[in-house]
C-alpha cells in the first residue's frame, strides 16, 4: 500500500507545476457558474415559484459545481493513459511489479485531487464576493458542512472509479476521442453535469435513485445546499459505500482479465 501511496503523491506534487492552466480553468469555470446562475434566475422570475430547488439553494449549486469541476466530472481523463493504451506504451507499466488498475486509480485521484485544490479556491472566494443573489454562501450549520465533505470524498473515490472504466472500454475499441464522448454525455446525463437532477422528470429521477451517477455528483452539491437533508443523507452516504465497494472489485476484475488478453505490437 506504501509504493501506491508514494505514487499518490509524486503525481499530486506534479499536478501542481501546472498553474497557468489551472488559472485559465478559473476564469472558464467562473464565467459557466455566472451564466448557468444567470439562465435560472430568467427562468425563476418566469416561473410560477413551484420549483423543486429555490433560486439561492441552485446558486450555490452551481458555484460549487464549477468550484468542484475537477473532482465531480467522471470523465475528465488523463491523457497521458489514455495515449498508453493506444500507442502501446502501456507495455512499460506492464513490468512493474504493481497492479495497475491500483496504479492508474493513484494516479487520477491525484490529479484530480491537484486540479480542485489549485482551482477552487480562486472561484469560491470571488463567489463569495458576488452582490445579492448572485453571493455565494456558508452552509447552514457545521453538521451539513461536514456531511457535505463526507458525501464529497466518496463522490471523488465514485467518480475516479467510474473513469477507470472509461479507460476499459479504450482498451476495447482504441479510441480516445469517441469513447470519452460517449462516456461524457452519458455520465453528464445521469449525474445532473447537465440539468440538475431535481428538475428532471420523476421516473428519470427514479430510474437514476440507486445508480452510481448521481452519487458522485449531485448529492453533495445538494447536501451543501440544504436540498436534501435528515435521513436522505444518510441513505445516500451508504450507497455511495456500496457503490465504492461495488465499482472497485469489479473495475479490478474486468482489468485483470482483459490485461490478459493484451497484445502489444512493436517493431
């Protein structure tokens, strides 16, 4: 567990030396907040007020999910394993005396890990700084803050997991580019990445309730907020468990055998 650990942090030590483009992430992220806010507030003040999240809960929402980005998005993938599976290069990792399902799990944990810490706090902080219902806001109380980093933590574990996955199916059709948009847009539905969850029609919401998507990306940002609360919580913290337990003992399995499948050509 050591080596894995020591691999964490030589990848989240390297994750930090790319500054200038976490800031060009900022200000991106910033300006998606600003608008997302800004197209619900016009739908708000057109609406009759029956909405299933109130304007200030959906503020911060958003704010944390660009805040967050880097960390609730399952298929933000690494480029660099990525190109492995495809050129072949995979072959190096492949004589390490490491599992690298483990390896490559270190590896995007912190990365992500890396690109939160050096992007959230810029957006957060001017969120804070915002005028009238644009502001950003504390939590209503140390309890919530601290469920909220629960259902959060688990959310990254969830999601790194359901990438590992992604990089599976590159091992099955060698493509990159079709395989992380298919992947995206799958995952962005599920997970409310596009439309809040709360907003879509009730047998989506019921249908999606149990599945990981969800998980590991609207129920902390609706923890934070104050939309789900008591009981709900609690329930949602002990799937996001199942979920971890479920995602890595079969992400593990399907690695193994098709690693034992793998030709790598060369000349």
């Amino acid at each position: 567990m050591r080596k894995y650990f020591t691999f964490f942090k030589m990848r989240l030590l390297a994750g930090f030396q790319y500054r200038s483009a976490a800031w060009a992430g900022v200000g991106t992220q910033f300006f998606w907040g600003l608008m997302y806010i800004m197209i619900f507030m016009a739908f708000y003040r057109s609406s009759d007020g029956n909405s299933p999240m109130s304007l200030t809960e959906i503020v911060q929402y958003f704010w944390l999910q660009q805040a967050l980005f880097a960390f609730l998005f399952a298929f933000n993938h690494d480029a660099k394993i990525a190109k492995s599976i495809i050129s072949g290069d995979l072959a190096y990792e492949l004589v390490k005396p490491l599992s690298l399902y483990k390896m490559w799990f270190a590896s995007i944990f912190s990365s992500k890990l890396a690109a939160t810490i050096l992007r959230s706090w810029p957006i957060l902080l001017i969120s804070f700084l915002m005028p009238g219902t644009y502001r950003f806001v504390l939590p209503s109380s140390f309890g919530v803050f601290g469920l909220f980093l629960v259902t959060l933590s688990f959310a990254l574990i969830i999601n790194v997991l359901l990438g590992m996955f992604m990089y599976y199916l590159m091992f099955i059709t060698l493509e990159i580019k079709s395989t992380v948009t298919i992947f995206a847009n799958f995952s962005s539905f599920l997970s409310g990445g596009l439309i809040p969850l709360a907003f879509m029609p009730l047998f989506i919401t019921k249908l999606n309730y149990f599945l990981p998507f969800r998980l590991g990306y609207d129920v902390p940002l609706r923890v934070y907020s104050g939309n789900i609360a008591g009981s709900e919580v609690l329930i949602s913290i002990g799937l996001q468990v199942i979920w971890i337990i479920i995602l890595f003992s079969l992400g593990n399995l399907l690695f193994s055998k098709r690693l034992k499948k793998i030709v790598v050509q060369g000349g």
